[in-house]
C-alpha cells in the first residue's frame, strides 16, 4: 500500500502483495489485496486504495488496467479501464557538447509540476559510459546550489555489473562506469536572509537550471543505452516524479 494507507483501510483489507497473472492474453503485475473477515460489504462501498506503481519509460501498446474479485466460491465480478492514462514524464532538457573523450559542460533543465520539499533530491543518471562529476559548477536559476554526491545508497545503476576497469568482465554484460549519476540534495538552510520556514525548497512551475561536468565516452551508445534518466525524490528517497528516456546526442 501507499505510505499512510495501511491505517485508513484496516477495516477492509489486511494485505496487499504483488503477483503476476495472465489477462486477456497478457502477462501483468497486480496487488492482491486479501480483505478482513467478513469481506467487504456493499454496504461499504465503493472504497478507495492508494497503491504505489513502477511506471514504464512510454506508454504501453496495450495501456488497460484490470480488476477482479473473488471469494471461497470463485469469481464474482470484473472490471476493466482501458487507456486510462498515458505515461506523461516530467518536462526534463539536457544539452551539452557530445565531442568524443572529452569533458564539458552539462545544462540540466527541470520544470516542476509536483514541489519538490525541503531534503529533497534529484538524481541524474547518464548513459553508462558517460561520467558525471560533483559539485553542481553553476546554477543559472533555482533556489540554492545543491550539495552533490556520488556516494549513495540509490546510486545503484551499476549493480552487478563490469567498470571500465574490471579486468576480466562477465561476456554479454554491459559496461557500466560508477560514476555516471550522481544525487542532487537540497537541504534546509539556516539563512536568516531568507525565509525557509514551509515545507518545499521549489513549488509547481518553478524552474531547476544548472550545470555541472561530464565526461563524454569515446563513441555514441547504442540504441536505448543512450538515454539520460532523471528523477525527483522526496527526502525519504520516494519517487515524486521523472523522466527516464531522454536521449543523449550522438558523439561526434
């Protein structure tokens, strides 16, 4: 369940685990969810779930989502909502001179359509062989320069993977450089200057514009390995919101 939600639906529902299943043909992830003795009663209904969801990079082909219920008896009703909503990513630009094995500076661009609270994070994530370095060089607008790292917990995009340095990498296993994303941290100043009081460092509409170095790898990635990630995080590291296919420029 979404964070917050296993108290208001205590007395309806006692669990909620993933399982895959076969729909109309195809393969789907789905909550199942197991109610309170008794069950749900109509009397009771309709109720609301809050659930969390991974979303894909674009919109699935096939972009219907199922309901079913059931008791000791078997099945007793079944809903579907087709199309009910295409994957629309946060509005990201990133530009930067793609010259071969060289080092430059990257722009990085970020319109906010959810605020992004104070401890917050942003974490950039380059294609594979590309290298990112801290500290942020410049930020043209936003509210503060935020502290960068390359050593984090969510820093995991080359987990089980060879570096550039691994002597003897595993065959048919992508290259992977460590330093390719970093983590953007926004933390609440003691400014007297200014007023840090409320809950959120950047609120909807406001703009992110900052640069900082990266190293461009000696030839362009291939096919969906060049794509730059981006993702909005709460300061729990909670996913608010991102885009995770934007495509890099072809190394020259």
């Amino acid at each position: 369940f979404a964070p917050g939600q296993s108290e208001i639906i205590r007395p309806y529902f006692v669990s909620c685990r993933e399982r895959w299943a076969i729909w109309n043909g195809n393969y789907l992830s789905g909550a199942n969810m197991m109610a309170v003795d008794g069950g749900v009663n109509s009397s009771t209904l309709p109720v609301t779930v809050k659930l969390l969801v991974q979303t894909p990079a674009q919109t699935p082909a096939t972009n219907s989502w199922y309901v079913r219920a059931f008791n000791f008896d078997g099945l007793l009703a079944w809903g579907i909502a087709e199309s009910a909503f295409p994957v629309d990513p946060m509005e990201v630009e990133i530009a930067y001179a793609a010259t071969a094995s060289t080092r430059v500076s990257l722009f990085l661009a970020i319109r906010l359509r959810i605020p992004l609270p104070y401890d917050g994070h942003v974490h950039l994530a380059a294609p594979r062989l590309y290298q990112l370095f801290c500290p942020v060089t410049k930020v043209l607008r936003g509210p503060m320069v935020p502290d960068c790292t390359q050593d984090d917990p969510v820093l995991t995009g080359c987990w089980g993977l060879p570096t550039p340095d691994d002597p003897d990498p595993a065959p048919g296993l992508p290259i992977c450089d460590p330093l390719h994303e970093v983590l953007l941290t926004f933390p609440r100043l003691e400014d007297p200057t200014k007023n840090t009081s409320g809950t959120y460092v950047m609120d909807v509409g406001d703009t992110l514009f900052l640069s900082l170095l990266v190293r461009v790898p000696p030839s362009t990635p291939q096919g969906v390995e060049n794509v730059f990630r981006v993702r909005m995080l709460d300061e729990s590291k909670s996913i608010l919101d991102g885009k995770l296919n934007e495509f890099g420029g072809q190394v020259l």
